[in-house]
C-alpha cells in the first residue's frame, strides 16, 4: 500500500502523471538521496544540499536537477526552461512513463550526486570592480582621503564608487564626490545611518 500522504505532497497540476511520479520515485529509491518536501513538492538532497527534485506540470512531468548545469548530458535531455534567469537548474522532461529509461535517469541521477559531492556549484558573480577617476584625482590632492579611504572594507569602498558613478553627468558625480568626501573623512560608511 502506497502511504496516502505521498499522493498529496507530489507536485501536480490536478492529479496528473501521479503513476509516472512514483515511477520516478521507485528509481530515486535506488540512490542515497533523502526525500524531503520543499516549496510543496519532492526534493531530494544529499547532506542537505538540494540535487534534484520532481513534479508534474499540465504538459509533462519533470526531474530537475539543481545543478544540472555541470552534467554532461550526453544524450541531450536537459533543458533550462529560464535561459536569462536560470544558471543552474535544468530539466529533464518527459510526456510519457515510456520515456523514463531507468537506465539513464540513474546514471544522471548518480552523476548529480556525485558533483554534488565534489561540491560544484556555480558561485555567485562577483560585482564588478568600479573605479572612479575623479574620485581617483581627489585622493591624489588628498592623501588624507586616500588614506581613510582604505580604512573602508571593499563592500563600503564599493558603495562610495557605485554611488558616485552611478551619476550619468560629471557635474553630478562631482557634487557627490563633495558630499562624500567629509564622510570618507569621518570614517562613516555611506549607508551607515541604515544600518
């Protein structure tokens, strides 16, 4: 007997592809992946850290991988349903149970696992390094400013730098310049009085 309160916490747009699901879950069974419940549906974790997860849509069913970015996909199943937003997460669709080849859904599934072992995943891009050349120029005439300037970490150096050029006139980054200089000089952060 199924437990019934799997039928419920399996993502599904009105109760479709429930066999297909549990066909999926018969084979995830076979790996070391924990099942847990996230956002209302399976995900399945290796020491906690999310590596696939399954639900069903109206059109198709679907594995997902969470970093199936780093997967070979040799035989060309992954798609990433958000090209501009999604950096990692693809899928892997099916319309059908004869679709799922337990085969390759396994060694996908193991090859996840293990990248998630080796700990891949894709860092967050760092921001770009700003630099200000007027503000460059008045450290230059300042050394003092230049000297609190580094007092600052690089997170609050690059608040000043964004604020700054963030100006699209150069009157403008000038009068910020003059706005922040007694600040840079007072050791106070630029949004200091937030936090």
């Amino acid at each position: 007997m199924e437990p019934t309160s799997d039928k419920k916490n399996i993502w599904n747009s009105n109760h479709l592809w429930e066999e297909e699901l549990l066909l999926l879950k018969s084979i995830i069974d076979k790996t070391e992946l924990e099942e847990t419940i996230k956002w209302g549906g399976p995900v399945y974790v290796y020491n906690k850290k999310n590596v696939i997860g399954i639900g069903g849509f109206k059109e198709y069913f679907t594995i997902w991988f969470f970093n199936g970015v780093f997967l070979k996909d040799e035989k060309k199943k992954l798609i990433n349903a958000q090209e501009d937003k999604t950096k990692s997460l693809r899928q892997w669709r099916f319309t059908s149970k004869e679709e799922v080849n337990e085969k390759e859904v396994l060694e996908y599934i193991l090859e996840a696992i293990e990248n998630e072992k080796q700990g891949k995943i894709i860092k967050p891009s760092k921001k770009e390094t700003i630099v200000s050349e007027l503000l460059l120029k008045e450290m230059d005439q300042n050394p003092a400013l230049a000297e609190a300037f580094q007092k600052f970490s690089p997170y609050k150096q690059y608040e000043f730098l964004e604020y700054i050029e963030t100006a699209k006139q150069e009157k403008t980054k000038l009068t910020r310049i003059e706005k922040v200089i007694p600040m840079i000089l007072g050791n106070v952060g630029l949004n200091d009085k937030y936090r």
